[in-house]
C-alpha cells in the first residue's frame, strides 16, 4: 500500500511540474505574439513611408538616424526570428501536453 502511494505521490508531482512547464511556455508564446503584433504595425507603418523619409532608431538615450532599407531588413530580420521561436514554443507546449495527457492514462 506505500509503495503505491509513493508512486501516486510521484505522478502527482511530475503532472504538476509539467503543469508548471506548461504555464510558463504559454506565457512565452504570449510574449512572443505580442512583440510579433508589434513588429507587424512597425513593418506596415514602414511600408507607408517614402523612400526619402527619415527614420531614427532609439540607441540608449540616443535617437540615431537609420537608412529606412536598413531599418525594413532589421524589423523583417525579427518578425523571422520570432515567429521561429513561436513555432518553437508551440512544439514544446504540444510536447508537454503530450506528456500530461500520458501521466494521465
């Protein structure tokens, strides 16, 4: 009868661990759909602007004049890396989900 307790205490254990993993890779998926949503209204407002039109990118307490095909190839240049990592934190999120649904059976 312990030892069976033991085991039951263990599963409960390793689910709310993979409850908390869980928790934490939705909250970077979160994250990460909102810095997307705003590279995306950073990459539109670029598309609106003309060829000659003066963008400054903030460097510390600086604003430093950026050439706008430099400033369009670094915003497409994060939209990339991010949504890579989304697709990332999704495996993991599937993963762990796959694993709670097997501590279940």
């Amino acid at each position: 009868m312990a030892e069976q307790q033991q085991r039951l205490q263990a599963l409960t254990e390793e689910y709310q661990k993979l409850q908390t993993d869980l928790q934490t890779s939705i909250s970077s998926r979160q994250k990460l759909e909102s810095q997307q949503q705003e590279n995306k209204s950073v990459q539109k407002e670029f598309s609106a602007l003309s060829s000659d039109s003066n963008i400054y990118k903030l460097v510390g307490p600086v604003l430093l004049k950026q050439d706008k095909t430099e400033a369009v190839m670094a915003v497409d240049g994060r939209l990339e890396f991010i949504e890579k990592e989304i697709k990332r934190v999704e495996q993991a999120i599937k993963d762990v989900q796959d694993k709670s649904d097997g501590l279940k059976m």
